[in-house]
C-alpha cells in the first residue's frame, strides 16, 4: 500500500456510515470499503415477515441481520433490533433532523459533542423540511443557540412547530424521508466507495499491518487484511457483538444498555390551523408536528421531543396487521380526526439498572456462532410523563385543538409492539475521558470514538454514545459519526 494512500473498511450502511462517508470520499487518497449486509430480498426459504411501513418508503419486507438464518448470530428481545443496512429496514427513516442541545448531552466530554462543522458536513447533501415558527430558536440546522435565545429558552417549558424533516423528492414530485441508500447509490456509481454486500462481520484484529477484518458471506469465509482504520457503524447491539466477539472472545458480556423510553398516545380533536406547511407534510404522510417540551419536576429540566401526527396509512397498515379488518375501516373512516403523539425520554431518566446486553459464544463451532439478549425493565415513571405531555398540548390547545383519548397508551403500546423502552439504544462501549474509572464498562472508547482496546477502530454508530438524549437523534448520529472520520482524517498522513 502506497504511502501516500489510507485504506479504510465501514461496516454498516445507515446513517453513522453516511456521516463517515460524507468526510472520507471528499479525498482522494482514501480508499473505502463498505462492508453490509444489504438484503433487498429474501434469502431461500424466509417468511416474508412484514414489518410495518417498509415497503411503503422503497423499504423491505424481508427480517435481516441479528436473526437472519444465514448468520451464526440470534437475538433474543423484546423490540426490533437489528442494523440499518443499505437494504430492509435502513430504508425507513422518520427525517427528523433537530439538533438536541449540548446541555441534554449528559455524560458527554467536550470533545465528543459534534460542532457546527460536523452537521454541516452531513446536511449538504439532503433537503430540510423546514418552517418558520417557534421552533426556529431550536434551529434544526445549528448545533447552538445565541445567548439571547439561550436565555429566552429559559423560561420556557414547551414549545411547538411543524416537523423538521430531512427528505427526497421522488420523480412524481412526491416527498419522502431522506434515505441513506440513496447516497450510497451514488457513492458506489462514482467509485468513491467498493461496497461489498450479502456478507457479515465476525471478528476484527489488531496487527502490525493495520486491522484484519473476518467476514462470512453466504458460500465462504473471507478475509480482508491491512486496513488503516474500521469505522464501525453496524448498529449499537450489533457493533457491539462484533466488538466483544474479536476482543472478549469465549466470554460471557453483560454491558449497560442505554435506552430512551418512548411511548405513545392518542388525541381527538381538529388538529393545528390548516397552512401551508401542514398539508406538505400531511399529503406526504410525513411527521406533522415536533413538540418540545421540558420540566425540572418530570425531566430534570431536559428537553424531551413528542411527535404528533394525524393516523396516515403508514399507521393503518400497522393497525391492519394487528386488528381485523373491521376495525382498520372503522379507524379509517375517522382519518382526520385521530391523531398519535410519540414522546421519548432522555436514557438518563429511564431505568437502567437491569439493562444488559448479554452476548454469549458457541466457542466450538467452526464458524463462531453468538446470542444476544436484551433485558428491559419497565420505565420507571412513564405514567408522570405521560400526563406532563397531555398538560403540554393542552397548554397548546389553541394551536394544536386536540384531547387526549383516555387508555390509548394500551392501543399504542400494542400498535409498536414494543412495551419496553424506546426505539433508540446506545452506550455499550461509550467514549469517556482518559483516567475515568467510575461506571466504565469492560470495553470504552476515547472522546475522539476510538476503541481503547484496539486502536484504529473507531465506534461511529450510537455504541458509543455515553447516553441518548429525549430529541431526535439520527443527525446527532450523522454528525457524531462526521465529526470522528474529521479528526481521524487529521491525523492519518502526519
């Protein structure tokens, strides 16, 4: 290998790999592999598993990855967890792209917390849904505030806009949330990147050479050698397996799972003033409107997001393949007058005391073979928060018109089919300073996302979050993931 050239291997094609990407095919010098798995079928004899919305976003119906058969790796939870991929469930993706304020960061060292220049980095290649409304003191598109509005944000406890989504225009003129697989698309048919598909990770190794990396792809065993550097991005659980598999090989792991709770419930009423604005995202079934909200008594004066929509088809098709039909038409037929609202809760004020990711190893087998399972305990106090969001939009009563239907949390719960936690989940192998030794699990990285036990990789995915804010958080994912290929990048010809 040229010394003038740096070979690179990403593993993951969802929205921590794109970060990576938008930096690193920027230069010439950097050769990229982008290893995924990239199912856009089914593999022989699946069931077609339907998972809810996929199709509908160019998405797939097809189960993948943790509990896909081909791999030596199962899942055992109580939620959907698996990576986002070039292919499957990469491929939907609600946009919403508010930047949390670093304050809500909690954990976070200073050098971790993505700039202004790392969004930038990832924002210029999609289109923002935007508004002007309250909402625009939050910024979806700045990392931080003035002092004025600092200060003015102060004495607020909630406040209200039309989405901030990041999106795509179709060739019909049609809008849809931004899409990962696009860019990869692109990056692939220009030759900035070699993506290598239909293949899993098993195990990553220091040497003198640079990073070996061991996959299996669905004939054979494949070994690619002599990497400068592997910025990992497979998802949390599954880079985590990856991680423990190459350097805890033959243990049994019990890591901290970091999760924001989530849950949802339903309102009635007319909903927000028809605008403009309103219907763009109404008739392209996108999130309609971003609540943000924060209280010292219930959240410890953390911003927590509620998204709250009219029921689209997206919802109905969810509802479909849980109720009987009659139910399903009956809903539809009161389309504009039912809406959802999905809160999420910072981790740090979820339960964490019982969340383990338990990865254990079939050590005599040829092929490695893993399980992983995920304990949750219930949230602790979701009943709190949930009336502390009911009194949010009855405070906005004028705006937003709408009343809380008494025991939808029950219909929610069940429309997610997922009781426990949040759909967000980080903090296995999280950056802290050098010298921490307070709560620091078995494997951690640096502030700069590197992992301590084999230098050269680098945690670009939520893994290494040292906790999950209650805001949205795939463009903090983005940008944190941007903001460690920008200071590996500074370093790597010195």
């Amino acid at each position: 290998m040229a010394n003038n050239f740096r070979r690179v291997a990403i593993i993951g094609s969802g929205h921590a790999a794109y970060g990576v990407c938008q930096v690193l095919t920027k230069d010439p010098k950097i050769e990229i592999d982008v290893f995924d798995i990239g199912l856009i079928g089914p593999y022989p004899n699946q069931p077609e598993n339907f998972v809810s919305n996929a199709k509908s976003v160019n998405g797939s119906w097809f189960a993948y990855g943790l509990n896909d058969s081909r791999w030596p790796v199962s899942l055992r939870s109580a939620r959907m967890c698996s990576s986002h991929a070039y292919g499957g469930f990469g491929n939907v993706y609600s946009g919403a792209v508010l930047v949390p304020r670093n304050a809500d960061l909690k954990g976070w060292h200073e050098e971790s917390i993505p700039t202004f220049e790392d969004y930038s980095a990832v924002r210029k290649n999609f289109e923002v849904l935007d508004a002007t409304d309250a909402l625009v003191k939050w910024s979806a598109l700045e990392p931080t505030t003035t002092a004025a509005q600092i200060e003015e944000l102060r004495g607020i406890s909630s406040v209200w806009g039309f989405s901030r989504v990041a999106i795509h225009r179709t060739e019909t003129g049609k809008l849809r949330p931004f899409n990962p697989g696009h860019s990869f698309d692109k990056f692939r048919m220009e030759g900035r990147i070699r993506y290598i598909s239909q293949c899993y990770v098993l195990s990553l190794e220091n040497q003198d050479n640079g990073i070996k990396l061991k996959t299996i792809n669905k004939t054979c065993n494949e070994t690619y050698s002599g990497y400068d550097a592997v910025f990992l991005g497979a998802g949390c659980i599954n880079s985590t397996g990856i991680v423990h598999r190459s350097f805890r090989r033959g243990e049994i792991g019990r890591y901290r799972v970091h999760s924001a709770a989530a849950f949802v419930q339903g309102f009635v009423g007319r909903g927000p003033h028809s605008s403009t604005d309103l219907l763009k995202r109404r008739e392209n079934n996108l999130p309609e409107v971003f609540l943000e909200l924060r209280s010292e008594n219930d959240f410890e004066g953390h911003w927590c997001n509620t998204q709250i929509t009219a029921v689209n088809k997206y919802v109905l098709e969810t509802i479909a393949q849980r109720f009987p039909g009659s139910i399903t038409q009956g809903l539809s037929n009161f389309i504009k007058n039912f809406y959802f609202a999905i809160s999420s809760v910072p981790s740090y004020l979820n339960n964490q005391e019982a969340i383990f990711c338990i990865v254990s190893e079939n050590t005599t087998s040829s092929v490695l073979g893993s399980s992983i399972e995920i304990y949750e305990p219930s949230p602790r106090y979701v009943s709190r928060w949930r009336i502390a969001v009911r009194q949010a939009i009855s405070y906005h009563k004028n705006d937003l018109r709408l009343a809380h239907i008494p025991v939808s949390e029950s219909l929610g719960d069940l429309l997610r089919g997922n009781r426990l936690g949040g759909w967000h989940f980080g903090g296995t192998i999280p950056m802290c300073p050098e010298g921490t030794t307070s709560g620091v699990p078995p494997l951690s990285c640096t502030p700069q996302g590197e992992l301590r036990q084999c230098p050269g990789v680098f945690l670009v995915d939520s893994a290494s979050f040292p906790s999950i804010p209650g805001t949205t958080v795939a463009f903090l994912t983005m940008a944190h993931a941007a903001r460690v290929a920008r200071r590996w990048l500074g370093s790597a010809f010195k």
